[in-house]
C-alpha cells in the first residue's frame, strides 16, 4: 500500500527543526551567533519552537544544524556548573529556568554541512525520521504559543493522510516573499486541498494570496523526492519544489492539505518581524507587561507629539 494512503495513519511522533541557515537579514548579530539563539523577551527564539513541538504532543526533536550552531545544542544540554552555582544560593527560581530547557523533550542533533536550502535541510532528517509521517518547524518561524496551529495540522493529517502544510493569507504585495498555493475548499472552514505550489512567485505569478508558512506535516515519501529535486530558486534545493511533486502525484505520498492560520506569527528572522515579537510578547507577560505596557504608552505618545 502506498504510504500516505494508508486508512490508519500511523502516529506522528518525530519533530525536525531546520536550523541551519546562514541567517544574512541579521548580520552582523548572526555573524558568530545563530540566529534561532536571538532572544525573544529573555528566551531564545529556539525554545519557543521546541515548546511548541512538545505541547503537540512531539518529544522527539531532531534539530538541523550547521556551523557556528554549538550554542543551539548547548541551549537544551544541562549547565551543572551554572545550576550548582544557583543551587549554592539557594535561587530555586532561576535554577528551575535553566532546567527548563534541558528538560523538554528528548533532543537530536544532525548538521548539514553546507546550507544548500531548506529542502536539503530536511533531507539529513531521513536516517532518523525513517518511514513515519512527521512534523517540520522552521527554527526562525515563532507561532504565537496563544494560538496552536501545529496540533490542528496533525489532527488534519490523521483525517486524511498524506501531508499538511501551513498557510496565511499574506497582502498580494507580500506574496513573493513565500511560497504560494493554489488551494480548493473542503468540507472545514480552515482545511484547503492543495492544486499546486509555487516558490517565491512573482505577484502576477501567484495562484492564490496564500503564502506558506514554516510548519508542516511530510509524508516519507517526500525524501525520494528530494533525493532527486534540482536546485531551484536561489540556487538552493526548494522544499516547495518537493512539495509541488506530492501535489502533481497523490499516488506517490498521498493529498496535501492546507491548514489556513489566522493566528499571530512572527518570522524571527526579520528584523522588524523580530521587534514586533519582543514587544508583544513583552506587553502580555504577567511579571514585564504591566510595566513595559505604561513605559511603552508613554513613550510613542511623545514620539506622536513630535511628528
Ligand atoms: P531562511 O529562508 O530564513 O534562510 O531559512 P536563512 O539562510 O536561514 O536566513 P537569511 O535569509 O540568510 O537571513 C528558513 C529556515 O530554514 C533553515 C533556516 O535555519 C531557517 O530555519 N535552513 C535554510 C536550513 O536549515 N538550511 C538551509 O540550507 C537553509
């Protein structure tokens, strides 16, 4: 039996989060630094996206890495001189903060060796990912914790088999900044049958104003596919491209789905994106907010008056 079209869907268990890119929108900040280790408010974007794994039920995490990703791996292994020196002092608060992050989910590391694109990225998870369905989180894309969309997308996936990816109704302006799809309705409001897919369009190019955004759900068969998918746009091996192949053969990996997200998202990777992230998340934390909110108010009201 064809993989995606098996009527009882094996269970998704497996998280890959690419996180090798080279990060060039935040030079210089990225230049020794990856740039998934920025801090949002006073965790790194990172953790955010393995939380979010985890709370869809997703504890084994294969992250993909590259040079200068040390940190990244650092981040979610245990500090025994950091947490002896706290526990010295008695700051259980601050100790629990550090554990925090190392005890999340059972982690796995692979690099990538040479950034050839997300598709690429995605291919090194094949030893480790074998031939279950499982979920891609981009490490630079924050979905807002308030607003789940990654469980919707596995719950989809089990629905209808095959693969889920995640899209956003984006300005036409905007389109060619995604991967676009050319989407059908079905029977639920926020689930779309997928007709095809298109990288980085140009506006008059794009089937639909519906831009792809960094979670999905693969099928396996998707890495035969990329096995042999050619360096598209940019010179790098295209996820998207990939995808387009499941999309033109259902026989091969099952249909595609596409959850549409009316949530809050940031791309952590943009440096105006990365500030709106920080602020909102500020304003609504309980212990910063209340403070940050009046300072804040404050502070773009005089900047108003002096325009
Ligand atoms: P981006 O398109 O944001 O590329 O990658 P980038 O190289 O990281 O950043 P810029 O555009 O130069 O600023 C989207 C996601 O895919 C990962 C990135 O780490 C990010 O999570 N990625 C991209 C890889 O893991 N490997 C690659 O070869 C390319």
């Amino acid at each position: 039996m064809v993989s995606g079209m098996s009527q009882s869907h094996p269970r998704i268990s497996k998280a890959v989060i690419p996180a090798a890119g080279l990060g060039t929108r935040f030079l210089p900040a990225t230049k020794a630094t990856p740039k998934e280790m920025l801090p949002v408010v006073d965790k790194p974007a990172i953790q955010y996206v393995v939380e979010e794994a985890v709370s869809a039920g997703l504890d084994d995490v294969l992250m993909v890495t590259g040079r200068n990703k040390r940190p990244l791996e650092d981040h979610f292994d245990r500090n025994y001189e950091l947490e002896s020196a706290l526990q010295k002092k008695g700051d259980a608060g601050r100790l629990a903060k550090v554990q925090e992050s190392s005890d999340l989910a059972t982690m796995h590391y692979v690099r990538q060796g040479d950034p050839k694109g997300l598709g690429h990225a995605v291919l090194c998870a094949a030893p480790h990912v074998g031939h279950e369905p499982f979920a891609v989180l981009l490490g630079d894309d924050l979905i807002d914790p308030r607003d789940p969309l990654l469980q919707r997308m596995i719950d989809v996936q089990q629905q209808h088999g095959g693969s889920v990816i995640a899209l956003m109704e984006v300005a036409p302006e905007q389109i060619h900044l995604y991967g676009s799809a050319a989407v059908e309705a079905t029977a639920d409001s926020d689930v779309v049958k997928i007709g095809g897919l298109v990288e980085k369009p140009a506006p008059e190019d794009a089937p639909s104003n519906y831009a792809i955004i960094g979670r999905y759900v693969l099928d396996p068969a998707v890495f035969d596919i990329l096995r042999k998918t050619e360096p598209g746009r940019g010179g790098e091996i295209q996820l998207t491209d990939a995808l387009q192949q499941l999309v033109a053969d259902e026989k091969v990996g099952g249909p595609v789905h596409g959850v549409v997200f009316k949530g809050r998202r940031y791309d952590t990777g943009d440096r105006g994106d990365y500030l709106r992230a920080i602020v909102r998340l500020a304003c609504e934390r309980e212990d910063l907010g209340p403070d940050f909110r009046t300072w804040l108010h404050r502070y773009v009201t005089e900047e108003m008056q002096q325009r």
